[in-house]
C-alpha cells in the first residue's frame, strides 16, 4: 500500500487542460469493512462527451482487482487492461454501467492517503483522505474534480469493532447482519467530485447539537473523537455555530444537508478536510481545553473549524474545474476564514498575524527555487502545491479584489459568482467574470496577478511645494526575474495610503477631481505614477499601503522621527506595527553595519515611550515589543549566515529591554502575574501574550530573576500558555533549572499526544548547534515516531524550519540528519516528507560553507533510488534553481 512511484517523467500543464470524455453520472459504493483488508464494490453509470472518441481511462493505484463487469456481463481478461495508475476498459458506451471489486489494505497504509488505519490496529478507526488524489487508492474512478458524480454509499462491518460507521450525506437507512456485523447507508444528493468523499468507522463518542439555519431547515450537528478526546470538543462545536451563523450573515450561505458530522484524529497529513457533510480534522485543529491548549491554538481551532465549514460553498458546492485552480477554493476560503477571525476577535491584530505568516512562508518561497504563481502553468505531483503561495497569497488576492470592490460590491460579486456555478466545476476566470459582472467592472487585469511568481516591489518616493501647497507621491513597482518567468508584467496593485501632519493628526486629502478624505486608495498599474495632492500647509508624513493592501514589500525613505510618528499616532493598527517593524529593522540594520546608536535609539525610545501607555491594547504591546523574526531578517541579506542573524537580533532586543529598564520590565510582569486566570476572553488573552513578551525580555537582562517568575510561572500555571511559556524561558536561559519542569511536563501529559507534539517542538528550537544532540536523544524517546505526521513536524520539521542555528550548524550536522530522516519518512509517507524537504528552501543564499553542506546533503538525497514522486520533485527543482 505503500508504494513509492518514481517521479513522473512529464509534468502536468495547464495549456493541456481537456474537458473529461467520460463522466460517472452516479456511483454506487459498497464496502466491507476490515483493519488488514477491506473490499470496496463500485457500480459507476457512466456518460459519454459524444465529442470526443476515446477509450473509458479509469484511475486506480494500489488496488486489487476481484471481478469487473460491464452492463451486468463479466468481462473476459480481454476486454481490459490494468496499466501504470489505472484501469482500461474496451466496449463503453454511454450509459453503460461497470462494475468493480478490489481489495485494499487499511492497516498498511502508512502514507495516509486512501483508506487508512488511525491509531494502533486493536483500538484505531478507519477512515480516508481523498484530497488530492486519495480516492484512486479506494476505487477505480475518474478521479478529477470536473467529474462529479452523486453517491450513495453503503458500509459494512464488524459492530463490536467498528461501532460508528459513517459517511457524507444524509442517512439513509442502517440495520443488523448475520455474525454480529451491521451496516449502513448514506446518500449525498448534490453531485461532487471524488476528493471530497469520505467515511470513518471504529469506536468513537460524539457531542451533537440542533442548529435551525436561517432559511429555517434543522440540522443536527455532531463532533465525533475517541473516548478520551471527547470531553475537548465543546469549544470547537461552539466555533461551528458561529461559523455557521456568521456564513448566513456575510455570504447568505445556509448549510444544505441533514446532518454535518466532524471527525478528529491524530493521523493526518493536513489540517482539516473539508468532504461533503463529514469534515475530518486532525486532532491538533479541533480539541481544545485551558489545560492542554494555548491561546493561540484555541483561535486555531476556530480559525480551522470555520475554515473547513465555509469550503461548503467555496469548495465544495463550487468546485475547483481542475486542480491549477486550487486557490480558487483554499485562498478564496483562507479569506472568509481570516475576515471571521478579524470580526470574532481583533480586526488590526489579526491583520498582524496573517501578515506575519505570509512574510515568513510565503515571501521567501516566492524568493527560492520553489516559487511558483498562485495558478502554477504546471506541476509533477500536485500535493506539493498546498503551498503558502496558493493559501496565503491566494488570499491576499481575494482581499485585493474585495478592496476594489467594497463590502456591498464585493457580497453582489460572490453571490453572483455562487449563483453561476452552484454545482458546476469553476476557474478563477469564472470567479473574476462574476465579481466583475455584478459591479459593471473589469476585473481581468488582476488574473496576471494569478499568472506570476514573485513579490512585487513598491517604491514610494515623496515630494512637497511648499509655495504650491501641494505634495507629490511617486509610486513605481519592480518585478524582479525568476528561472521560469525571465519577463515580469506590471500588475494592477492597490496602495491604501493616508497622510499625517507634524503633530499627527490625519490630514484631509485633495487629488484633482476628487471630494477630499482622511483615507483613499490609488492603483498603482503602470511601472511609474504619480499622484498630486493639493491644499496642504505642511509636508505629510504618508501611511501607506494600510492594512495591508497588497501583498508586496513597500519600500520608502522614511526617516526614524516619521516612522516614530506613524507608529505614536496612526489610527490603522496594522500600519501602527508596520511602523514599528521598520523602525526595528533599521535598528537590526544600524547594529550589523555598526552605523552607530542612533538607528537604535529611535526604536527603543519609541517602544519604552509606548511601554506604559494604559491606552495601548496589550496583545499590540507584545507584537510592537517583538522584532521581525530572524527568517525575515535573512531576507535582506545577500549571503545568509544564521548564527550571526540570531546574534544580531537577540543584541537588539538586549538593547529593547535595557531602555526599558530591570525595573520597569520586572514591575510590569509582576502586574500582568497577579491577573493570571485561564479566561478566553480578549482581555485575558492579550495580557498572557504580553507577559510572555515582557518575561522573555526581562531573561535578556536578569536571567536569574526572570528564571525565578518562570519556576513560579510554571508551578501556578492556570493554563497551557502560561505553562508552556514559562518552560520556555526556563529551558532556553537555564538548562539545570529547565530540566526538572521538562521532566514534570514530560509525566503529566505522557498521555496526550497534543501535548506532547508542543513538548518536542519546544526543544527542538532551542538555539544553538548542541540542539542537534537533543533532537537525536528526543528520537529515542519512546512516544517519537516517524509514522505520526504531527509528531514529525513537532520534532523534525521545528528542529529544520524553527531553529535557524540549530539546523544551519557550520559542519553540516543538522543538514545531514534531516535528509537522513527526510529519506526513512519517504518510505513511510512521501506527502510528509516533501512538505518537511521545503526546510532547504533558500539554501543557495547561505554563506559559502553552509550553503556547499547544504547542497551535498540534498543531492545525497536526489542520488537515492526510487524516491516518491513527491520528494524527488521537491529536492529536484531545489538543486536545478
């Protein structure tokens, strides 16, 4: 079940793109249900494009084939062939029914794709992930998503052992068998394609709740996990409803079936799925409680909940028409999930959070060898385009559009854009026509943005008459070329912009022909414009690109007194922390060039004068404390040495905490300390976000003090993120008093997997090169395993992605070892294990020394044999950029 198939020898490409000659009009599946084998009876009525003349191609990998037959008759060995990744079959015509049995193998499925055992064989559940192409390890199908097809599906099994048997759609219909077994049957009655069928079965609990929807139909909602897990699934059938609730609100989409059922489990390679009525979640998305969960796996949880509830309509009713167009599903959804985040919690700093996310994975994959458009031209193996670039920046570009549309026009677009393909298999082209169809608008010059790789550069440059009173804003953008776009277009981009005066107030704007506002937004389409505007008796400080509006990197010539000005006064939290963020990078920078104190000092005064404000929000407090990240920093700099980026910054927050001052810190900390409570609400979140941030501050200058709170922290702990905050203070700034609570940590929660994932992650990004030693040891721990794709990432994947000094050790080490363990996960499970690969990303900018062991550890890599077209596509395309 596991096999490794050699990467593909053609890619797949876009241009090629060719409408199904067959369809499967409906699907009749049958299955009887077993850990080592079960058997799956497909009966498939099948229709024909009279258009094209081609032989019925089914796809089918990993399968045994038991009997065929054609319209009721047997077929001889003859009549089909059983060819590379699939099934052919002589004598089709339209409205012929086939009819298949084959064989799979649930408990040797290690790479979680198909129909698969979770858990260990005498207490796990069955289930299956089809997206992208998992349902061709089930069955002999057309499994592509312009194929949809109405199913009705039917489960047989042992009921001692598999209790619970479920499927998407509605019931209909279960009973008693012979010998103890049981069945039961679903049918869904809206057509879908093959990636978003699902079925669990095995010994599960549930919570359920009634939910009326607001066109008055009532569906039962049910949240299924193990008998442990259960009791942690409150909160996530809380984030539901108001998914729901705020879906009916925003977009006018009501929930369309009898029941909607959400399954958790701790083997999983995504997320979350999104399968028509049964969404399967893995366990770190759905359970969460005070004792075991942080602040920010709870948004988390809500965040995935929604995120997986909206793809109902977009993803599921609306469906991808093929898989070049998988953002027109995720980044359309990542949208709809980040505005029900902004609206269920803080607008400005969830704005910060997906910013950050892009800037430190999507950004630099836009800048390596792996950068690829939000619609890619091609691909070799499509799980590995579930990227920051098709989620995050996909996103960003329906944000663009709702911007330029407005709230009003923007709900006239989708509803349209709903209403055209409900039931249908749609482009991005679609999405745009009918976004633009509802408002008189054209929208087809933001498909280029779709079409090319890269982040686009804004420069800004500004100019003031002080006789004519007028202030002249220049804006040009830059496009830098990569290996498979040498050319770049101008692209449509809309730059929010604000302008401030001296004393920081908002200064109305002027442009001509135009009613004057505190607030516009220009597009920028051509390579260099300007724009006027009139009327002002000073020189402006700008606030640009507010908000966010376009996923590019701004440059502008600030001086420090403008940044420290927009970072005092603008109203807009996002560019707030902008301000500072680029005060904090000219900070980093003055430090590297040694340039003097002054880039410095603007920063911490700015920051120390913010530091008691009662008026500034505490989570915005923490975020402005916290520098860009050392991935961000690495970006600016042509060769990249890790060990002295981490110096640098961990310099300039040691000269952060000193203007602050011992005092001032530990007094702030010891205020925050004696509010703890394990509360949810914004407040009480914001404060421990902000206590972390001082405590890890106040370590820089007085270890010992704040190692003393940490041990205090640590034994008081209300809940998980103070907890899990004060053991990492302790294990990064006192080893001998850090072991002891590691330990206890270790003990407490030796039976939570969750748990322990953030204990293995919490070590392996510890600084420094000795931390190669401690994920060694961490390996031998008896609850590490590489068949686990949560546990991998924990250790692994942090160790390579997290812990820049760690991984990036001079000798090479860390490099080694991971492509040793990328090769074991390979074997087990290629998805896996090309996701973890994308650590090397950005490898040819190291340092001469790191970047040549760098390059040897993933050729060693590429010379295996026989490694998954996953993984090979990956170190490939790493080495050949």
């Amino acid at each position: 079940m596991n096999a490794r198939p050699e990467a593909a020898s053609q890619p797949i490409r876009l241009a090629d793109y060719r409408a199904p000659a067959w369809r499967v009009e409906r699907v009749e599946l049958d299955f009887e249900l077993g850990i080592d084998a079960a058997e799956v009876a497909a009966r498939l009525l099948l229709r024909r494009d009279p258009a094209q003349d081609e032989p019925l191609r089914l796809d089918g990998e990993n399968l045994e084939l038991l009997s065929i037959a054609l319209d009721g008759r047997p077929l001889p060995v003859d009549a089909y062939r059983l060819i590379d990744g699939g099934l052919e079959v002589d004598g089709a015509r339209d409205g012929s029914v086939l009819e298949t049995r084959v064989r799979v193998h649930p408990a040797a499925n290690t790479a979680l794709e198909g129909l698969y055992l979770s858990g260990p064989r005498d207490t796990g559940f069955l289930l299956t992930q089809c997206e992208a192409q998992g349902f061709r390890h089930i069955t002999y199908f057309l499994d592509r998503p312009d194929v949809q097809s109405s199913y009705s599906v039917t489960l047989r099994a042992d009921r001692a052992r598999f209790p619970v048997l479920l499927a998407g759609g509605n019931p209909d219909g279960a009973g008693e068998l012979d010998g103890g077994r049981h069945w039961a049957r679903f049918v869904d009655p809206h057509p879908k394609p093959s990636y978003l069928f699902a079925l669990v079965a095995g010994r599960l609990e549930r919570i359920e709740r009634g939910y009326r929807t607001a066109d008055g139909r009532d569906v039962q909602l049910k949240i299924w996990a193990e008998a442990d897990a259960i009791g942690r699934c409150q909160y996530a059938m809380d984030a539901l409803e108001r998914s729901m609730r705020w879906d009916e609100r925003v977009y006018g989409r009501n929930y369309d079936l009898d029941v909607f059922h959400v399954v958790a489990t701790h083997d999983f390679n995504m997320g979350a799925m999104e399968n028509k009525g049964l969404n399967i979640f893995n366990a770190k998305c759905l359970l969460a409680d005070p004792d075991a969960s942080t602040d920010d796996e709870y948004r988390r949880v809500e965040a995935v909940i929604a995120h997986e509830y909206f793809h109902n309509w977009s993803g599921n009713r609306v469906t991808c028409r093929d898989w070049f167009q998988l953002s027109l599903k995720e980044g359309f959804t990542v949208f709809r999930e980040q505005s029900f985040s902004a609206d269920m919690n803080s607008a400005p700093l969830k704005r910060i959070e997906d910013v950050s996310l892009l800037r430190r994975a999507q950004f630099p994959e836009d800048a390596g060898p792996l950068a690829h458009p939000v619609r890619p031209a091609e691909y070799r193996e499509i799980n590995n385009f579930y990227t920051a670039t098709v989620y995050e920046k996909g996103a960003e570009l329906v944000r663009m559009l709702a911007g330029r549309l407005g709230e009003e026009g923007f709900r006239r677009g989708t509803d349209l854009y709903f209403a055209r393909n409900d039931g249908r298999a749609a482009t991005i082209e679609d999405f745009l026509a009918a976004l633009g169809d509802a408002n008189g608008v054209d929208l087809t010059p933001y498909l280029a943005w779709y079409g090319q790789a890269g982040t686009p550069r804004v420069r800004a440059q500004g100019a003031y008459d002080a006789a004519q009173r007028t202030y002249t804003l220049t804006l040009s953008q830059h496009h830098a070329p990569s290996a498979r776009q040498p050319h770049k277009h101008n692209l449509p981009i809309p730059v929010k912009l604000a302008l401030f005066g001296a004393d920081g107030r908002m200064l109305p704007m002027q442009m001509d022909g135009q009613t004057p506002a505190s607030e516009t937004v220009v597009v920028l389409a051509d390579a260099e414009q300007h724009y006027v505007f009139r009327d002002l008796g000073e020189r402006p400080v700008p606030s640009l690109l507010r908000g966010f509006s376009a996923p590019v990197i701004l440059e502008c010539d600030y001086t420090p007194a403008e940044l420290a000005l927009l970072l005092a006064h603008d109203p807009d939290g996002f560019n707030r922390w902008e301000a500072g963020q680029q005060l904090a990078l000219r900070a980093h920078d003055a430090l590297r060039d040694g340039a003097g104190p002054h880039g410095v000092t603007a920063w911490c005064d700015a920051l120390a004068t913010l530091f008691d404000d009662p008026r500034l929000d505490a989570a915005l407090l923490a975020d402005l404390l916290t520098p860009p990240g050392e991935v961000e920093l690495a970006e600016r700099e042509p060769l990249v040495d890790p060990e002295h980026i981490h110096a640098l910054r961990r310099q300039l927050q040691l000269r952060l905490a000193t203007r602050i001052g011992r005092d001032r810190l530990d007094a702030r900390y010891r205020r925050l300390a004696a509010q703890a409570t394990a509360a949810l609400d914004a407040g009480s979140q914001a404060n421990r976000r902000l206590k972390q941030r001082v405590l890890q501050l106040l370590a820089l200058l007085d270890p010992a003090l704040a190692c003393a709170h940490a041990a205090a922290q640590y034994r008081d702990a209300p809940g998980m993120t103070d907890r899990l905050g004060a053991l990492a203070v302790l294990a990064r700034h006192d080893v001998a008093r850090g072991a002891e609570p590691l330990a206890h940590y270790r003990a407490r929660y030796a039976d939570d997997p969750l748990a322990l994932d953030k204990w293995f992650a919490l070590q392996a990004q510890l600084p420094g090169e000795s931390t190669l030693a401690r994920v060694q040891a961490l390996e031998a721990d008896p609850a590490f395993t590489l068949k686990n794709p949560n546990r991998a990432r924990a250790l692994l994947g942090t160790f390579a992605s997290g812990n820049p000094t760690g991984f990036h050790r001079v000798d090479g080490a860390g490099y080694r070892l991971y492509a040793e363990r990328l090769l074991a996960l390979d074997a087990l499970n290629p998805q896996i294990a090309a996701r973890l690969a994308t650590a090397f990303n950005g490898w040819q900018r190291l340092e001469p020394q790191r970047r040549e062991a760098a390059r040897a550890a993933l050729a060693s890599l590429a010379a295996c044999d026989k490694l998954s077209r996953n993984l090979a596509e990956i170190v490939g395309n790493m080495l050949k950029a």
